[in-house]
C-alpha cells in the first residue's frame, strides 16, 4: 500500500520494490487495486521497478503473486 499525504502535490515517481523473500523467481504477476494481474520480469536482483502516478492525498495497493 502507498499513500500520498501532500494534500496539494501529486506524486509521479517510481519505486523499487525488492521481491527476494517473497520467494518469486523470475517473474511477477502484478495487480494494481484488485485489476487483473500482468507479468512482469523480475531483476537480476529479485527486485522490480514500479512507476507511480498519484494525484494529491490518495492511496493505492498492489499485489505481487
């Protein structure tokens, strides 16, 4: 889950999130607030590159299988 607190910036970033307890090999299915999962191709180093765009004073969540 990500918030953005700032009640007046909106927030275009990206996160590295490291999957290598998560006991994921190689790829990920990603689903972003319960949309249907896509594939993504993991790094070198069991992490992933998540672009975010969220407007002022919102959440999302995602999940990783």
């Amino acid at each position: 889950m990500v918030f953005n607190q700032n009640p007046h910036v909106a927030v275009n970033t990206t996160l590295r999130v490291p999957l290598y307890y998560s006991g994921l090999d190689t790829v990920a299915r990603v689903s972003r607030e319960g949309a249907a999962p896509t594939a993504v191709t993991l790094a070198r180093d069991w992490s992933l590159e998540l672009p975010l765009a969220m407007p002022p004073n919102s959440f999302t969540w995602v999940v990783f299988e």
